[in-house]
C-alpha cells in the first residue's frame, strides 16, 4: 500500500505574525508568560501559544528558563532590537493611518539622563500636554550611557543625554546648552575660606579637596572630568554617587565639592543649604543632546513633541 504523505501546512502557519512578536518582547521585559499576558491583554495560554509558535517558526529557543524567570538567550537577545522595530513600525502606521478620535492618543516613551529627567524636562512635559491635552507621556530616568542604550534597543522613541555617545546606529541632535557650578556646604572650609578673604579658590587648595563624583557612565562625571583633570591634575573619586540629586544632598551635608548642573543645585541654592564657591577655575559649559535610533519612524505625535522642544529653546533665546 503506497504510503500517503501527510498534508501539506497552511502557508499562514509558517509566517512571523505581530502577536507572536509582542509576546516575545512582553515575555523578555516581564520575565515570565502569566507576567507578560497581563502587560498585553490576553490570556497567558495565548502568550504561551504565541512564543512557542515563534520559536518553532525560528526553528530553537528564544529563553532560557532560570527558576521561575524566563530569561532571554543568546538568540533572543539577538533578535529583541528587531522584534521591537517592527512592533514599532507597526505602532506608527496605526499612529498615522487610524482613524482619528476612536482610539486613544499613542504614548511617547522618553528617556532622560538624570539632570534632564529630574530639572528639565517637567517644565517642557507640563507646556506641552497644556497644547495637547490628550498626549500620554512615559519618562523613563537613567545616566547617559543607559538613555542611549534604550534608544540604541527601541526601548524608546526619543532620548535626552548629557554628553556625548558613540552608541551605534544613533543619530545625535544638539539641543541646549547650560552652566555648571561648583558648590559647596555654606559650612564647607573651603566655601567659608573664599568668603571671609573674598577671594577665589586657589588650584592647589582644589585638587586637594574631596570631590562628589557620579558613577562612571554618567555624561555629567564625563564632562566634570574633562573640564577639571586639566586643571587640577588629580580628580580623585573619593565619593561617588548614582544621581545628581544624591550629589546635590551629600554636598549639602558638608561631604565634600560638587561639579553639577545649575539646574539640579538651585533649589538647595535658594535655600542656602548650598553656595556656590568661587574658583579660579574657568566656566564649565556643556551641550545637552537629543538622541533617536536613526531607523526609527518619526510619527506626526513624536515630531510634534520634538518641534516643542525646540521652539521652546529658541524662545528663551537659546540655539
């Protein structure tokens, strides 16, 4: 008897679908399927199905199963930045092709270094949600090094550094310019020597100080460090700190000298918990930067946003 071959697979069951891939991308940043079911909305059999249908349709493992977590593999990592662009893509042919007023407005997912997520950014946020009253904004907070990685990965749609990034594959925007100041404790030897002689601090007595420093990565360590070893030869981490405001407190609580921008030391300066000393050091200036993954579909909402950035700047005078 001639032995019957079996019947040929739908042509539609060999194909990636976008429910297969939101699965896998809600699966890696949830850490477990019943997690990640609740993120999208549906039932965690159906994420279950989705992320096996992928992973037969790829042909291996996507996870690895540690405990209760599934964590992302080799393979997975390697195929997330994808996966999450095409979810994207998607995401704004929805944005600019759906039907207007029957759904809700598409969320911005920005990022932010620390200084700008905390001082600058609120403000921008507040005047643009005024001009457009149903904008869903989702800021994420982290140094430099982690905003750039989140745009590089199409974690988010826009990202705001405070220094330089030779991230790969993003494109960089000068946005604004601001000052840092070094300050002190009203209390601090140094803060107290400059007031009483009225003069600026000498080098020697700078580089022998103790400095609050943030951690490596951050753009605001990266650019105190380039505008004062120069100058002091010796800049010494002597206590470092995971955010500007940790280093605003802790230069407030007499711990020692602070590089930091104006923005995060002003309310400590209107209060006098901080002074800003005197030295003979040069003005330290630095360029903050609008950063987006060159790949990234720039939806009317995100340009919007952009556009309101900008002009703001150029309102109050700045290029």
């Amino acid at each position: 008897m001639q032995k019957k071959n079996p019947p040929a697979a739908s042509p539609a069951a060999h194909r990636l679908t976008l429910r297969q891939l939101q699965a896998f991308v809600a699966v890696a940043r949830a850490g477990s399927t019943m997690a990640a079911a609740r993120e999208i909305a549906l039932s965690q059999s159906a994420t279950s199905a989705s992320l096996n249908e992928l992973e037969d349709l790829l042909g291996g493992r996507l996870f690895n199963r540690v405990g209760r977590r599934l964590v992302l593999n080799e393979h997975g990592r390697s195929m997330l930045p994808q996966a999450r662009f095409l979810l994207d893509a998607a995401r704004a042919m929805e944005s600019d092709f759906g039907s207007s007023g029957r759904s809700p407005a598409p969320r911005l997912r920005i990022a932010a270094s620390t200084t700008i997520g905390n001082w600058v950014l609120p403000p921008i946020i507040a005047s643009y949600r005024r001009e457009e009253r149903d904008a869903r904004v989702a800021l994420e907070i982290g140094n430099t090094s982690q905003v750039a990685q989140a745009v590089a990965r199409y974690e988010v749609d826009l990202g705001f550094i405070e220094g330089p990034t030779q991230e790969p594959h993003i494109h960089v925007q000068p946005w604004r310019e601001e000052e840092l100041v070094i300050v002190a404790s009203p209390r601090h030897a140094l803060a107290r020597a400059a007031r009483g002689a009225r003069r600026k601090v000498p080098l020697a007595a700078l580089a022998g100080a103790t400095w609050l420093l943030r951690e490596p990565g951050s753009g605001t360590r990266e650019i105190v460090e380039r505008a004062l070893q120069p100058q002091l030869h010796r800049l010494e981490p002597d206590i470092e700190l995971g955010s500007s405001e940790a280093i605003v407190q802790a230069a407030a609580h007499g711990l020692g000298l602070a590089c930091v921008s104006r923005h995060a030391a002003e309310d400590m300066l209107k209060l006098r918990r901080l002074v800003i000393v005197p030295t003979v050091l040069p003005p330290v200036r630095r360029t903050l930067y609008l950063v987006q993954h060159e790949r990234r579909h720039v939806s009317p909402t995100l340009e919007r946003f952009i556009a309101h950035c900008v002009a703001g700047d150029r309102k109050r005078g700045r290029r």
